[in-house]
C-alpha cells in the first residue's frame, strides 16, 4: 500500500510553522509497512488543494490531509475532498453534540460557524477528536482511502494513534522495522566506501548512509510479515556493518554521544570532570543534558585565555609560552590538573581554534586522563564556529567513550 | 513568480528527520515576495523525482530542490534534473579543485565518487560550498528557473543566503522588507494583548507576533515599490511598539541575547566570568559562541553539586544547609565568589531545578554582581530540562544586559 501525505495551511508555505505532523505520520506508517513516497503542503487554496488531490490520487491508495478542518472560512479541506469525489454533505448529530459538550466543558460559547465542523461527506467514517473540536474522518472512495486530520498536533497524534491505526492494520499486510547505527570519527564517504558492497548487494534489509552534524550513521530498514522476521534480518545485516566499521559506531536508534558516555559513566560508577578552552562550555552543557548525571559529573572548568589556563588550572606560563596554549602538552596539562583540582576520577580538556579567523582554525586537541593513563588526540575539524565547538565536544565525549571501554 | 520547493530524501519520507530546509526556504521566498504555493517531498528515487519534477514545471516558475547532491549512489537529483531537461553534462574545474582542497583541509583522502560532485549539466550557474563539498547549481531552462541545494542545512543556509538570494533579487519586481523586533521576559499573550489594536489595525506594514525557543519576537514587514520606502513605514510601526514595549525588547532582527550581551561587554571593556550550576556550562557555552568574545570572557565555572560549589568556588556547607543550593543566598554567595576568585568585572551565576523531577523545577535564581552592587533575580520557567537550561542561560544574559544598561 502507498500512501501519501498532503498537510494543508497557509502557514507551512510561509515558513511560519515547521511540518512535524509529516514527519509523525511518516514514522508512523512506516511502522505499519506502508510506503509513504510523496508529501505535499498546499495553502487553504480551493484549487489548489484540488491540484494536491488529483496528483496524490493518482499517485497512492491511501492520500491522508491534515488541518483546514477548524470552524473559520480559511478551513476548507472537508469541503473540497466531499466535492471533489461528487459526495452531499450531512449533519452527524452525535458530532454536533460532542462539538456542544465542549464548548460547555471549556466554558465558551460555541459560535454558529462551529456547526460545519459537524457535517460530513456521505458514507464517511468519522473520527473522534478527544483533544479538540475538530472530528476527522476517513471516505472510501473507488479504491482510494482519504483521512482527513485535523492540524493542531495534539490533536493529531492522539486521533491518528486511536482511530486511524487500527483502520489501517486492517486494510494492511506485511511490517517495517529500522534500525540506526550511529558513528563518529568517519567521514561519510569514507565510511560508504568501506561498505560498498554491503550497499549495493542489500535490498531487503536495505541499508543507507546519513550524514548530520558531523556525525554519519547507517539506517538499516527491514520489511517482512513479522516484526520478529524484521529483527532477525536486521541483526544480520547489523552484524556485516559492525565487522567493518565497529570501532566508530558509538550508539544506536534515538542515542546521542552524551547520552552513550553519561550512560557509561553512570554504570561504571565513573565521575568525570571537564576543562575546556575552545568548546567554551559546550561538553559540560551536553553532559548535563542528561537527568541523573550529577552523581557523574559535578564540577567543570572554562579556561579560556592563557591566563585563565594558569590561574584556574595552574598551566605553568613557561609552558604555555614554549608549546603554546592550543598543543598536545596543553591538553595533557589542562587534563591533568582538572583532574588534581576535582575529585573526579576522568578528566577531559579542549584546547584547540574555533576561528573564524586564523591560519589553523578547526586543529583541536582533546585530553584524557584518569591520572595513570593520558591520551590526547589531535583532530582537524571543518566548518564555522558553532560547528567547530559542537564537534570538538562530540569527538571529546567520544575520546572519554573510548578511553573508558579501554580501546 | 511563483516557487515550489521539492526537498529529496528518504529520510524525510521515513520520519527520520524534519523538515526545517522547507520551513526557512518559505520564510525567505516570503521575504523576497515570491509567493510559495507548493512543497512537496520526495524519497531518493529517480522515477517518482522526475514525478515531482514535471509537476512543479507545471505549477511554478522558480523550482528549487534540496538535497541529493551528495557523492553517493543515493544522491540523484542534479542527474535526474539534466536528463529531464535533456542537458549534457560536463566537469567543472574549479569546483573539483574545491573539493579536492577540502579533502586536503579536513587530512581525509577523496573518494571517486566525490567526483561527480564538479559534474554539471551545461549552462549551469555553479553556486559554491563553503560549508562542504557539494556545489548547488542553478539551471535555467524555458521559462524555468530551478536552483539545486545541498540537504543538510548548515550548508544549504549559507548557499541560499550568498548565492540564490542575490541571484533571485535581479528576477523580482516590488521590494519586501522585514524587520523583527526580539523580547525576553514576556510571555506571547501578554506581549500580544499589550498591543492588540496595533496587530488589528496594522495592514501594510503588518505586524505579526511569532514566539519560539522561550522568546516573543514581532515581525513588522512592509511591500512597496522601493526599499527605502518600506524602511520608513516599518520605522513609524516599530516606534509604535518600542512605547509599549521598550524593556523587553533586547534586539533586532537576527540578533540573539548572547550576541547582544557580548557586543555590549566589549564595547564597554567588561570582563565577566559565570558560576553555573542548574544550566551547566550553557552560558559560558552562548558566549563562546561569539568570535572575539575573549576580551570579553576567559574563565568559568560549572559547580553543579554542593560539594563542587564549596570545593571550586568556596561556598559554605553551612550557608548550602541552611538556605538550600537553590537560594536567593547560593545566586548570590556564587556569583561574589566567582567574581573574587577571577579577573573579570561582571560576575553572572545560575542555580535552580532542571527537572524533570521534583517539586520546583523551573525555579531558577540568578545573581549577577559587580562587587558594589548584587542583584539576584528570580525566575519561574516551565518545559522539559533542555529547555528550561536554554530558558535559564537566556534569561541570566538578559539579566547581565539589564545590570550594565543600569536599567
């Protein structure tokens, strides 16, 4: 079955919302093994959303329309679909009540315009909504299938989960499953070519490279008539990638390095204690994006100047001025005395150029220590500023991921 | 003119991402005045591409694609887009030395198929990356004009903004200007009831309220025939707003409160240093953000436990006992204490409760002091933990600027 997506509002086409019910309902059926091969955004446009509707009704079985299902005269995606398919329109007077019952509930006085919300096209399935005063509903028409959502995601997603779910299971065979693998410390087309030939000679699990953020993962998505079946077939897979590529892959699925280290620390019983210089804060701020890192991680230094390196930290000036404040032996220094200063057992340090400007914008060397063992690690990094900070702090995180699992 | 967007990608289709490229390319064609009817996606797939394509012909004039431009066997669409247009293809020099240098830079060998990356269809205008390896190009065709992006959007912002807006300005008759006032400390309705007939009354420049990321901004915009016609008539609105709004309002436009907050301590030779506890590295981690912040700001502390705050910052046991780590008194005794123990001029502390448990989270304090004078203001914030670290970083630079302007 192919589905496809059009979300209807002025507001998606001038940028002023971003288009997360999509995004939801692209998930969501990709989890229920339907294939979603086009989405579309029109405005509260009659013709044009006509265009939207002819186009996916050639295109797919299932065309599903969120918003324009509200009481003013811009919601107009009801009328349109029940016109377009030659359907009359009546009122469904347990809508009409529930659509009463909540204006009474909130207090309001329900307006006349409200009423509309309450007719549907001959013959549709209506849908409930629980969060809002808006029902939706599915028409069967020919052999297409037309769910019409309303907009707000609140409303949404609970009506979609409820309603339209167990609709679709029924009129569907056949499950999806996917699987991320998340890596850091690999280019993306470096990483591809490592893996070429699982690439090409895999169709089912299909695998596929994403590049994001300085990081590079592999999606591996499996389609079978069981999610068990699904699982298995992704494990293999799963297995031929991690051979190949297995020291770079950090994490999994919705993981993110700071999760995968706090998690790590947490279990190792580990306290860890930063001190940065070019990511000015950035690896103490994503650690403590995790609830319950305070038994890992409780203190950090910024030390930002050279003055700062030696009044907080107490680099020696002399060293600073001989090897200079972005160099192997002051990432070692600023580790170390992080490392004294604390009662931490790992300590982690930054010292690298963030630019904009400069001859070496991007060298960046990360410190790990645990007072018997240090290793330091040069990376050159590329991008603007924020970017630069952002992986110099992912790449740290992940030295103290290696140097803990003792890699 | 008329655009449509066509994002590519399987992952948009799958839900793995959203999609923010089609959000902020709206909001700019907006701000050209180029009306945007349609967005459509489409997965990585030659046949329902050329689909999505070939309606777009149809339905607009400017066609803009995004993503697909990648060195990978997934990456099709400036092949897909040559063939349908029955363009050859040829190498573009200068464009491969580009990459090959950016190999060069990051220490990475280039692989092969980063070559097809200086491939392009004839007549191609070649818009330059300076955020990574894949050339945009714009080709113009008939009456069509399509213009190809990079998906990821640290590069395809920059592209869009140096390279097709200048391109796109030459095409487009009628000027429209936007400027946006930006808040803190105000809540949405509150601003907006504030100035409720101005929004109503408002038609040409219009005054709309957008809230986001714990800020309220207004976007005043204004069409005429010349820009600095449009300047004058957003000046008479904005002087309107800034009489009821004046002391919310830190700045314009695409200013945010860390880039404020540092223009103003180097402009005024301000040292500061931060004392951090509940937003854990996130303000120092904002001003760092800012190239040449280092006049400005060269030491920090993240102290997120009570034993981090007596031990680096010499709070007292008996003091964090008897008035709590979340205190009016721990704002205060931290912010004096990292003053002393720096050379900085200006010292800003946050404490409070992240969450996501417990009774009080969002109750934030933050002490700002001088050595003469101390504030210690007191915020409720309402969210998940991410945010209510943004929230509290923001507020506490907002709280620094309001300390300097003596206001």
């Amino acid at each position: 079955m192919r589905a496809e997506i059009i979300s209807v509002g002025t507001e998606l086409l001038l940028g002023q919302i971003v288009n997360t019910n999509a995004q939801y309902l692209s998930r969501k059926l990709g989890e229920l093994g339907i294939d979603v091969f086009f989405i579309s955004c029109v405005g509260d446009n009659e013709s044009r959303l006509i265009d939207a509707l002819n186009t996916a009704t050639r295109r797919a079985e299932i065309i599903i329309i969120t918003g324009g299902l509200g009481p003013t005269m811009d919601d107009i995606t009801k009328e349109t679909v029940g016109n377009l398919l030659k359907l009359p329109f009546s009122l469904h007077q347990e809508s009409l009540e529930r659509i009463e019952n909540y204006f009474y509930r909130v207090g309001r006085k329900m307006q006349s315009s409200n009423r509309k919300q309450a007719e549907f096209p001959e013959g549709a399935i209506i849908l409930q909504n629980d969060m809002g005063t808006a029902p939706g509903c599915i028409i069967e028409n020919e052999d297409k299938i037309y769910i019409l959502l309303p907009g707000p995601p609140r409303e949404l997603g609970p009506m979609f989960e409820a309603k339209a779910i167990p609709y679709l299971q029924k009129n569907n065979k056949g499950t999806l499953v996917s699987k991320v693998l998340r890596l850091i410390g690999i280019g993306e087309s470096t990483a591809e070519e490592l893996v070429k030939d699982i690439l090409i000679e895999q169709s089912n699990p299909t695998v596929a490279p994403l590049a994001g953020d300085g990081e590079v993962s592999f999606r591996i998505t499996a389609k079978s008539e069981s999610k068990d079946k699904c699982m298995d077939m992704i494990s293999e897979a799963e297995g031929k990638l991690r051979s190949r590529l297995g020291k770079f892959i950090y994490g999994t699925d919705d993981d993110n390095i700071e999760i995968v280290v706090s998690r790590i620390l947490l279990q190792k019983g580990i306290k860890i204690v930063t001190a940065e210089s070019c990511t000015g804060g950035m690896v103490a701020n994503m650690l403590t994006d995790n609830p319950g890192v305070s038994c890992a991680f409780n203190s950090g230094y910024i030390a930002y100047s050279n003055a700062a390196k030696n009044r907080i930290l107490g680099i020696s000036d002399e060293g600073l001025a001989k090897y200079g404040a972005v160099s192997d032996w002051s990432a070692r220094e600023m580790a170390l005395a992080a490392l004294k200063a604390s009662d931490a057992d790992v300590a982690v340090s930054t010292t690298g150029y963030a630019g904009p400007e400069g001859e070496n914008v991007g060298l960046v060397y990360i410190g790990v220590t645990d007072g018997f063992r240090t290793i330091v690690k040069e990376v050159r990094l590329i991008g603007e500023r924020k970017r630069i900070k952002n992986l110099a702090a992912k790449y740290a995180l992940n030295e103290v991921r290696l140097f803990i699992m003792g890699k």
